[in-house]
C-alpha cells in the first residue's frame, strides 16, 4: 500500500509528463526538457526504492481478445457527434509550414507508418441496433491530396491558403464511415509547403500530437534515406486499454469513489451568470478568441507565493479564473473543468488515442479569503481528481443526475487547462518546420481558458469563447479581472481575493426640474389658446378653455383649503373634465390623488383616507370627503383667494401602486420629478420636442397615465383620450389612432400584444403614428416579430422604456428594431435619470453579469406616503462622489449588464424561477411559444415549489391546430429542456389587470389541466414507443407512463441511441436522433414520430408522380431506375468532374497536381470503393480543393426523398448535450 505522499509525487510527475520505468533494480526517468527541476529530480532519488516498489507492484493491463470496446470518453465523443453530426468542436486541426526541399511521397509514406502502427488512426465506428461498434479496417495509405498555390498572385494566394486551412479544420467527421484522419498538402512556393492535418478527438488528444509528430519524424527519415525507423513495437493497443478502464470502472473502489465525488459536487450550478442563454439553433461558428499576457515578474511572484503557502501555481490560476467567472465581489460557487491526460500506467505513454478526460472542479468562496487558501483547497480537490481509479464523466452525470440538455454540458460550462510543458518540435530532416496556429473550431465549452508557459518565465493566455453564448468584451474583462486577481494576490497575499470592480451603468449627475408641471401649460394656452388640447369621442377642448376652466376650479379648490403638500383627490371618468380636474388641482398649489371609478367605493374611500385627502373633485360622492364639481365656480363677488406659491419641489401627485412587493402604498412624486423627467425623454427622444398628438388609454390611477397626460400638454401638443371600452377592444382602438391621427401610442407590452393582430391585418390602412412607446412590465422582442413583418422597424419607431413608479414612471429608453430576437433589452438610462447593477453585497457587476437595479437620479420620488420606515428600507443613501446626499432605490428588478453598457431586463429577484437547478426565464418560452403559428398569445410563469418546481404555460390558440403536446413538442425542438413547461393550459384570454399588465391571481391552477403522472398510451404510436422503451428499459410496459421522462426512468445517453435505432426500425421514418433526445415523453415523441410518418407519406406520394411524369415520352427515367434525386446527382458528377482539369498530371508517389486544384489520386489501396469518384460537396465545387476522400459515395444519400416546400431542416446543427 503506498503512502499519499507517494500518491501526490506521482500525481505531479504526470502532471509534468515525467514517465518512470522500473527495469529489475533500476530506475528509468523521461521527461520532456525543463521538466525536471533540480529539486524534483533530488526527490525522485531519495525515494528511490518507494516508487520501484509502487511500480511493480503496478499490473500491467492484459491484451484484449474479442471485439474491440469504445473507451468511456470515446463512447461520449461519439453521442456528441451523433447529436451534432455537423459540429467540428472536436477536430483536432494541425497547421505545419514546410521549408525546404520536400519528398511528398516519403511524406505520404510515413503517415502510412504512423497510422499503421496506431490502429484507433484507422477505426471507424459503424452503428449497430442504435450503438456504436469499432471497425479496425486493414492498413492502407492515407490519401494525401496535393493542391498547387503557385500560380496564384501573392494576396489571391495567401487569402486561398486561409481560406482552404479554415476549411480543412472545419470540416466535419463522418465516425461511421472514417477517416478519422485527415491530411492535406498544399505548395505555396517551390521548396514552401503546409501540410495539413486533422484528428477527430476520438481517436486523439494532446499527448497524442507529440507521439504522432515524433513519428512522423523518424518514418520521414527513414522513408527519404530508405534506412529502418527503429522503433520498438507498441506494448498495447488502443482498444487494450478501453477494455482494461471499462472494467475497472466495475471495481468496487470506482463505485464509492464515484459516489464520494458526486457527493462533493452535488447542487454546485452547472452555468454561469456571465453567459447569455444558449441559442435555440447554434450557429456552430468557429470560436471567438482574446489573448493577454502575464508578466514574468508577476509569474515568479505567484511561484513564490505558491511556494510560501505549500501549493503549486496550477492552483493559484485555477482559482483565479473561478474568481474571474464568478463576477463581482463576494461568495460565489462555480464549476470548471481540468483536463486529465488520462494515461495512468506507463505502457500507455506511447499510444496515440483518446486517453485525456475532464474534470469537474468546484471552486467555492465566502467572499472573505485570500487566494492562497482558495488555492489550498482546490491543490486538494485536484488531488482527490488525479488519484485513485478513474471515475468515467458519463458515470458522474449518472450519479448526479443533473437535469440533460442538448444546449448545455451537464456539469460545467467553463474549462482551465495549464501548458506547462514546451511541445515536442517538428523535426523533418531536410526541412525547417514550424507548426503555425490552427484555425479556430466551434468551441468545445462556453468558455475555455488556457495558460501557456513561455520561455521568458511570463505566461500567456488564451480565453476561447462561444460567440453564441458570450460577447468578447465580456470575455476579455474575464481576462482582465484574471489577471488583476493574480497581481493583488502577490502584492497582498492576506488580502480577500476579488475580481476587479465593474464601473456603474451610469454615473452622470442629473439635471433637476426647473418649473412646475402646469407652467408649460399655461405658456401653450398663452400662444395658441384656439388649438386642441384634448379631444375624447367628438368633444374637444382648446387650451384657452382648459386654461380658464382650470383656474376658476382651482380658485374653488383653494377657498376649501387647498394647496402647496395637500392632496386632492380625483376621481372623473376618462374625458377632458378629468384633465381640467388635474389641471386645477395643480394650479391650487396642491397635489392630485387619482382614483379610478372602476374601483369598488370601499377602495377608493381605503385609499383616500391613508392619503389624509379630504377634498374630492368627482361627479359622484366619497364620504367622508368633501365633494368639489369640476364644474364649480366661486359664488358671484366672493374674493378669490390668495394662491400660495407652487415650488418645483412641491408635491405633483401621489400613486398608489401595490406592484410587486406588498400591499397599496402611496407613492409622493414632485413637480420636478415630473418635468425634469419629460425633459429628460424629450432629449433622448427628439420627435417628441415638437407638438404631437398622444394618446391616452390607461387608468388616471396607473401612473403609465402622467406620462400620457403630460407628455403631450407640456409641449403644446393634442391628448386624444381614449375611453376605456375602446381601449380593451383592438378594431376600436385602431380605428381611433387612424381616424384622430394619433403620433404618440404608449402601451403595456401585454395591451400592445392584443392590439398586434388588428395592426397586422390593416397594416396597409394609412397612420399618423411615428412612436410606439412600450412600458409597464418586460418587453419581448420575438413578440413584435408580426409587427416587424407588417410595418417594417423604421416609422413608426418602437421603443421600449423600462420604470418604476418610485422613479417616476421612466429610467431608461431602447429603440427597438426586428434585429431584437431575445431578452428583454431595455438600453441605457436617460438623460439624468441612474441605473446602477449590483450584486448583493451592493457593489457593481461586471459588463455580461447580472444584479439587481438601484435607480436614481431627477425622477426619484420623494418616498412612500406616511411610511417612513418603508421609505427608509427602500430609498437609500449614496455614497457615489459627485452626487452629495444623493439617494437611490432598490427595485427589486433584475437585469443583466450588456457589452454595450445596455441593460437586459431580467425579471423580478423576489420571484426568480429555478427549475431543477436551472435559472431560467420565462420569457424565453413564451418566445418560442408564438413562433408557433396557431399560438396568438401565451404567458410561462412557475408553479409548485422545491424539487416539483416547474413551468406552466397559459396559451390563447386555435385549438384545432395545437394541443398540449404538441406545443411541448414544438418547444422541445426550439428550447433547453428546463425550459419546456411541464403543464400547457390553454384559455379563451390571457387575464389582465385594469392597467393592461398580466393578471397572475387570475391564472388557473395547471393541476386541474394536468394529465395523470402514469397516463396511459391514447394512441396507437404511443402503445408502439411504450412498449419499444419498455423492452429496452427490460420494464414492464404499465410502469411507462406517457408522460414519464426516459432519464427518470433509468436512462442514459446511449440509451437513447438504442431507442432512436428501434424507433426508425419500427416506424420507417427518417428521424434523427437528436428528435428522440430532445422529447420530453412519450407524448411528444409520439406527436414528432406521426409528424415525421405524415411528411414520409407525402414525399412518397410526389416521388411516384415525378417518376410517374419521367416515364412519359421524353423522360429519363430509365438512366436513374426511376429515382429523380438520382438523376440529378447522376447529372451533376459528370459536371464536377469536369470542371477539375489536370487528372492526367502526376507527381513522383503524389496525388496529381494542377495550379489551384486537386484531384483524388487514382493509386486507391485495394477495400477502398469510391477513390475515383469526386464529392459532390461544397469542397468539390470550388477551386483549389481536395477531391472527394475514400469511402465516401458520390450520391446523396439514399434516405426517403422529402419535400422542400413542407419538411423542416433536420440536418442543421443543434445544442451539445455534455
């Protein structure tokens, strides 16, 4: 039994590459140049004799007899490809420049060697019954196709050299059919070549790329000077070693160990707040990339710190680049993974294959430690990583049972690697060889960060990011807050260790309101008395009289004690009588309560007597108020009394709003608040400085109204009010815009979404509007796609504005246009106003980070009415310089800070959805939702709590065309599975409160929609699939229910290999295997499998007519057997194949060469059909590419032909699942 500090010993010598040997009573050493330190090398020989007793006490792994098995990271690798059979995040690219007087086919010759003496370089992996079985095919000569650059001018030749590289490293795999090598050679000059290699990580890793260039060395020389390479035979194969790890894994010391680390990372989250949500189709385009540099000094710095604290610099970096990812300062909990090498006995060190593995770190702090203990615990968690039996990934995801998801890796979303060990040089004798930088893939991992040793002792850094999922400069602050971490750590090594702080979203000191709110409007009836101030059915009312109504009103108002900090209510049915009782209310000095008559007299009296109102300006009676008509005037020859001087720091009005936190609270809102923020819009907003005509459709009690009112009076512009009937009903509502030349229409999201099929539908019916302004609860741009459709994104102009009531009514302004596809994006604060993100200890989040909203600035109102406490909690103080007794207020809102400064509304942080340890967002689903066409509207919002947490979805369609399960399956091919609701309720209306915002409460309880837990099958595909997954599952088929998920079944990823293989079997559809990965269910498996057999029969239906009208005289139906996909591609070959010129041309043991192109040499090995042939891809049909590999069939493929006009594109690229 070997002590632990043996263990850590070896641990850190295969970290370096150190390869012992023992041989008798001698102790062999190999080690890569640099290696090995002074000091190791002295603690190698004082334990001497512990490490040969350690070796041979090491049982070497046996032969395999038998069909070869796939390693546990081969069989994962595999799934990946079967889910994404177009991704080329697993091509392993290799970019050689050549010098000098080349031997191409020594070349050729000794890639032959190479993948002869390696057997897993000529393993292709055929499908069987849904698994995937390694094929060893005979040794034969790779093809090493020749493209001639020469005669291309020097820019038209370099641009081609990118252009065929990128493409080369780029291309997928076929597993099934093989190579998983490829290599290409392409002349830029005389004696100047690059040579091109490509490895699918299936067959390959990192370690490998050594062995595979040292070999390639030692063949070329001894192919060039006809001598013998000398090296001695492989101890094992490939396939030696995957069966020794499977059954290792049945050990049970890999079983507890398995157990053990799932334990440790059991509830650690699998993504990260920095990362947006994963496209429904990712673009699979290649990674984007930022690079920096650690100095020398800071590397020596943090070697010293590292050894003061007894740990090593992998560590410190480790745990730096978790502080970088966990954003702002403070507690965090994230996951990375650490490359393995995966070769833990000796005999495997000189096998090519795929041997590395990943794994799962969790890196944890409380905000309050420095980075040398952060470092320390994760040394240890590494160690627990590296020693003991290898735990297969797939059997940690098993374990923990994460919730699976074709768009996200089940445990991680970020990877670490550490190069600390210089790469075996290119050595090719005759040549000077250089290996340049590949082109970049797809991105394996969201983010991937990889730190290099360079000679001069500093250290560079390379952060890969998906460009789906991150903005660069999010990634580069990643790199940036790295780095900064390392540097505080070595200037202060007892410091809390901390990313570098975000500055605030913004910070410009605001621009306070300078007069009165009904100033403005006194000046417009002084200039144009005679011009429409307010129009409501066909009553219109001018300047002149609302001014003079207004003051005489106000007169009365102040003979009964009004003014200056009092307030009035008011409570008028929509039409200019109310805007004259606001007006007067005003001029009296005093304050208005708006009241809405729709309310129960019991709230509206509620509400009076908590303001301490104690005049009413209404038609109707509220005892105990006193009750002023709008229409009363002072008695004849009473004096008017004296009016006290208005200040704009002087109560405007008061809202009562209960939103989102509580109960009713009355919010005190100042005159320059009011004007300070219309000043504010009109700046950010320029066409609304000029008069415009508004109009006015919600509540005088939800404050959306001030904006509405006031926006248009101030500026001299027209008010058409609109009555509340016509407001709820979209013909009417459209009708009153078109026919009273509405400019200005301000909506909630959710009115504006009831109003979009009535806009659509007469689009081409002519409008005055030039501004749709959204605001009053989340915006979804996917929902405006109708409207874009329609009316284009340039006039009218929409923009969204996000606010509060407590900061009066808007904060911030984002134009909007048919680009804006996802989120929720609410741009940048106006002019004045503040918007600051933070995390929650209070301090900024870092640009790609979310936080919670504090918001300030001219439109922070005064505090809540008669609550000081409340206030207290929720207005509070701000240190910010430049702003002296500033105040902001904590909204509760949740954003995301974007790369442009923008902000990205996130929902509320007091109602934030988890589902089975993902965050999630609603909106997203609804999104996808109405992409469905017979969904006209659709509200997600959570129901049930802790582990039965899920989504419900209340959808407003025609239900002739969409049932629950097919929505579900609808969303499954669009969406992450946590995002798919469980529950679909499906309502005449989605509920909405008297100021156009969703009406939870109003919801129904899904449970009642919901179907039973073990459902029966219903149909004749559902009894089919029941009864496929059952014999698989070795089930009795009644424990299936149709609702029931195969992962909760017992399943795994190859489990639904095997189910796709007997489905397609059964059912003789085309389906692809990520269709079976993505349904939730038998239920919506079984919708897609009877969509998939519907669109079969219809292409078979138009394949028997085309072959039925071929037939007819002149047709050619008799060259292709009757297939008229054939018949094209049989047309098309002889095209391609024409079209590459210089088939005759031949180098000595070369492919033939031409200026530009290439063609397949004809020297085709013996068992390799289809060398002659030309692809009929994108590379064939474009100059200066390699024709068509071997083994592959020059036709399309021979599946069901299917109609373009109806089938969807199954082939495109879809989410990793791992």
């Amino acid at each position: 039994m070997t002590t632990p500090r043996i263990t850590d010993l070896l641990t850190e010598l295969r970290g370096r590459q150190v390869t012992l040997t023992a041989d008798g009573d001698r102790l062999h050493c190999r080690a890569p140049r640099g290696a090995l330190t002074d000091e190791l090398l002295a603690t190698i020989r004082a334990r001497r004799d512990e490490l040969l007793a350690h070796l041979r006490a090491d049982r070497r792994i046996p032969r395999h007899d038998g069909p070869a098995p796939l390693s546990f990271a081969q069989e994962r690798l595999w799934l990946l490809h079967q889910f994404h059979p177009h991704d080329s995040a697993y091509n392993i690219p290799l970019h050689i420049a050549l010098r000098g007087p080349l031997n191409p086919a020594a070349l050729r010759a000794a890639l032959a060697e190479v993948v002869r003496r390696h057997d897993v370089l000529r393993t292709r992996y055929a499908i069987s019954r849904g698994l995937p079985r390694p094929v060893v095919e005979p040794a034969h000569t790779p093809p090493l196709p020749l493209t001639d650059l020469t005669g291309l001018p020097a820019h038209h030749r370099d641009a081609e050299l990118a252009r065929l590289a990128a493409q080369e490293a780029r291309r997928p795999f076929d597993l099934a059919q093989g190579p998983v090598l490829r290599a290409r050679l392409l002349r830029t000059a005389p004696e100047e070549h690059r040579l091109l290699l490509t490895r699918h990580h299936i067959a390959s890793d990192g370690w490998s790329l050594d062995i595979l260039l040292r070999e390639l060395g030692t063949f070329y020389r001894a192919g060039r000077d006809g001598t013998p390479a000398g090296l001695d035979a492989l101890p094992l194969r490939y396939a030696d070693f995957a069966a020794y790890q499977r059954e290792q894994a049945e050990r049970p010391e890999t079983a507890e160990r398995s157990t053990r680390w799932a334990r440790h990372l059991r509830g650690a989250p699998a993504t990260l707040d920095v990362l947006g949500p994963p496209p429904a189709e990712p673009s699979h385009a290649p990674a984007g990339t930022v690079r920096t540099d650690l100095p020398a000094a800071l590397v020596t710095g943090l070697r010293q710190l590292g050894g003061r604290a007894r740990t090593t610099l992998f560590p410190l970096l480790l745990s730096a680049f978790g502080l970088a990812l966990a954003g702002p300062p403070g507690p965090y909990d994230v996951m990375v993974g650490i490359p393995v090498a995966g070769r833990p006995r000796t005999e495997l060190e000189p096998l090519i294959g795929c041997f590395a593995t990943i794994a799962p770190m969790r890196l944890t702090s409380d905000g309050t430690e420095p980075l040398t203990r952060l470092a320390a615990r994760a040394q240890q968690h590494v160690q627990d990583a590296l020693d003991g039996p290898d735990v297969p990934f797939e059997r940690l995801v098993h374990a923990l049972r994460p919730e699976r998801d074709l768009a996200e890796n089940p445990l991680f979303s970020a990877s670490f690697a550490f190069q600390n060990t210089p790469r075996t040089a290119v050595r090719l004798p005759g040549l000077d060889a250089e290996v340049l930088p590949s082109p970049p893939v797809a991105p394996k991992f969201p983010l991937a960060l990889t730190a290099t040793a360079r000679a001069d002792g500093g250290m560079g850094l390379e952060l890969e990011f998906d460009r789906d999922r991150i903005a660069e400069p999010v990634a580069r602050g990643i790199l940036t807050s790295f780095h900064a971490a390392l540097a505080r750590a070595v200037a202060d090594p007892e410091a809390p260790a901390a990313p570098v702080p975000a500055a605030a979203v913004d910070r410009r000191p605001g621009r306070e309101g300078h007069e009165c709110l009904h100033e403005p409007v006194a000046r417009a009836a002084a200039r144009h008395p005679d011009a429409v101030a307010v129009s409501c059915g066909g009553t219109q009312l001018s300047y002149g009289a609302l001014d003079t109504r207004a003051e005489r009103l106000a007169a009365v108002l102040r003979a009964h004690g009004a003014g200056p900090e009092r307030l009035v209510a008011l409570c008028l049915p929509t039409g200019p009588e109310w805007v004259v009782g606001a007006l007067a209310i005003l001029k009296s000095g005093a304050a208005y309560l708006p009241l809405d008559p729709g309310d129960p007299a019991e709230r509206r009296a509620s509400v009076a007597a908590d303001a301490g109102a104690t005049l009413i300006v209404s038609d109707t009676a509220l005892p105990p108020l006193h009750r002023v008509d709008v229409t009363a005037t002072l008695p004849d020859g009473a004096p008017e009394p004296t009016a006290r001087a208005v200040l704009p720091g002087n109560l405007a009005y008061a809202v009562y709003t209960s939103g989102s936190t509580g109960g009713p609270k009355g919010v005190l809102v100042t005159h320059a608040n009011v004007t300070g923020l219309l000043a504010a819009c009109r700046e950010a907003l320029p066409a609304l400085d000029a008069p415009r005509t508004w109009s006015a459709t919600h509540s005088p009690a939800f404050d959306f109204s001030v904006w509405e009112v006031w926006g248009p009076l101030t500026a001299g512009g027209r008010l058409v009010l609109v009555p509340p009937d016509v407001a709820r009903a979209p013909d009417e509502l459209w009708d009153t815009l078109r026919d009273e030349q509405v400019e200005v229409l301000s909506q909630t999201p959710s009115a504006f979404h009831h109003l979009l099929p009535t806009a659509v539908r007469r689009a081409a019916q002519a409008t005055a509007l030039e501004l749709v302004v959204l605001g009053g609860e989340a915006c979804e741009p996917a929902r405006l796609t109708p409207w874009w459709d329609a009316l284009g994104d340039r006039r009218p102009a929409v923009v969204n504005m996000y606010g509060i009531t407590e900061n009066t009514i808007h904060v911030t302004v984002r134009r909007m246009t048919a680009a804006d596809r996802s989120g929720s994006p609410v741009g940048r604060p106006l002019p004045g106003q503040r918007a600051d993100l933070l995390d929650p200890h209070g301090r900024p989040v870092a640009p790609g980070g979310r936080g919670e909203l504090f918001v300030g600035g001219v439109g922070l109102a005064r505090g809540y009415l008669g609550r000081p406490g409340l206030t207290a909690r929720s207005f509070l103080p701000d240190d910010t310089p430049g702003w002296p007794g500033a105040r902001r207020y904590r909204s509760g809102d949740l954003a995301r800070l974007l790369p442009d400064g923008g902000l990205d509304y996130a929902g509320r942080s007091d109602a934030q959805v988890k589902v089975r340890g993902y965050r999630v967002e609603p909106a997203e689903t609804e999104a996808a939702a109405l992409t469905h066409p017979a969904v006209r509207h659709c509200v997600v919002v959570p129901r049930g709590d802790g582990d039965r947490r899920h989504l419900a979805a209340y959808v407003v369609a025609d239900t002739r065309a969409c049932d629950g399960p097919g929505l579900r399956t609808h969303l499954a091919e669009r969406l992450p599975r946590h995002l798919v609701p469980a529950s679909v309720v499906f309502l005449k209306r989605i509920p909405l409160t008297r100021n156009g915002k969703l009406d939870v409460a109003a919801l129904p309880d899904p449970a009642a929609h919901r179907a039973p837990a073990r459902e029966r099958p219903r149909t004749a595909t559902e009894r089919t699939l029941t009864r496929l997954l059952a014999a698989l599952l070795k089930a009795p088929p009644e424990t299936i229910g149709t609702h029931d998920n195969l992962f909760d079944l017992g399943g795994d990823s190859l489990t639904v290999t095997q189910f796709h293989s007997r489905v397609v079997e059964e059912f003789a559809v085309d389906l692809p295997v990520r269709r079976v990965y993505q349904a939730l269910d038998i239920a919506t498996l079984a919708v897609t499998v009877d969509d998939f057999r519907r669109r079969a029969e219809r292409t078979a239906v138009l394949r028997a007519l085309a072959a039925a009208e071929a037939m007819e005289p002149g047709g050619t139906a008799g060259e292709s057997g009757g297939n008229p996909e054939e018949s094209a591609a049989t047309a098309r070959g002889p095209a391609v194949a024409a079209n590459e010129p210089g088939a005759a041309a031949r180098e000595s043991g070369a492919a033939p060469v031409e200026p530009a192109v290439a063609v397949q040499e004809s020297a085709a090995t013996k068992g390799e059909p289809g060398t002659a042939a030309n692809e009929l891809g994108a590379e064939a049909r474009e100059p200066g590419t390699a024709a068509q590999e071997p083994g592959t069939d020059p036709r399309p493929p021979a599946a069901t032909p299917q109609d373009p006009r109806t089938t969807p594109q199954e082939g495109q690229p879809c989410p990793r699942p791992e």
